[in-house]
C-alpha cells in the first residue's frame, strides 16, 4: 500500500482478540503440579510431620538470630 508520498507502509491485520472463558469455573488456573495423592488415614501424620520439620526450621532460625545479635554486639 503507498501513502501519499509514494512510500510504502506495512498493512498489518487487526489484532485477534481472545475469547474468554465461557463459565466461571474455567476462569480458574489449573494446579501447578498435582497434589500427592495421600489415604485419609494418613493426613494426620503428614501434617504432623510437617509441623515437626517447620519446629526444627524456626529452632534453627532462632538460633541464627541468636548468633547474629551477639556479633553485632561484640
């Protein structure tokens, strides 16, 4: 296509536009990776486990502060 200068201009097409999601349901993003899959029964000890393994991180976190308090005051 020439302009009036003679010059000619790139046509692009319109930009397509997205069609949304028909139902609010698929609005939703999908699980980055699938949760395990764990028995009922054993919920429980997971989740005691967990607790257990997040106890010792914070007792490791205190004692590092503790560490770091004490350099900064020497």
């Amino acid at each position: 296509m020439r302009n009036e200068k003679g010059k000619h201009e790139a046509v692009y097409p319109p930009p397509a536009l997205p069609s949304g999601p028909e139902r609010p349901e698929d609005r939703r993003w999908p699980s980055p990776t699938p949760l395990p899959a764990v028995p009922p029964e054993d919920i429980g000890r997971v989740l005691k486990r967990i607790l257990d393994r997040l106890h010792a991180i914070e007792k490791r976190l205190e004692n590092i502060e503790k560490l770091l308090l004490e350099k900064r005051t020497t």
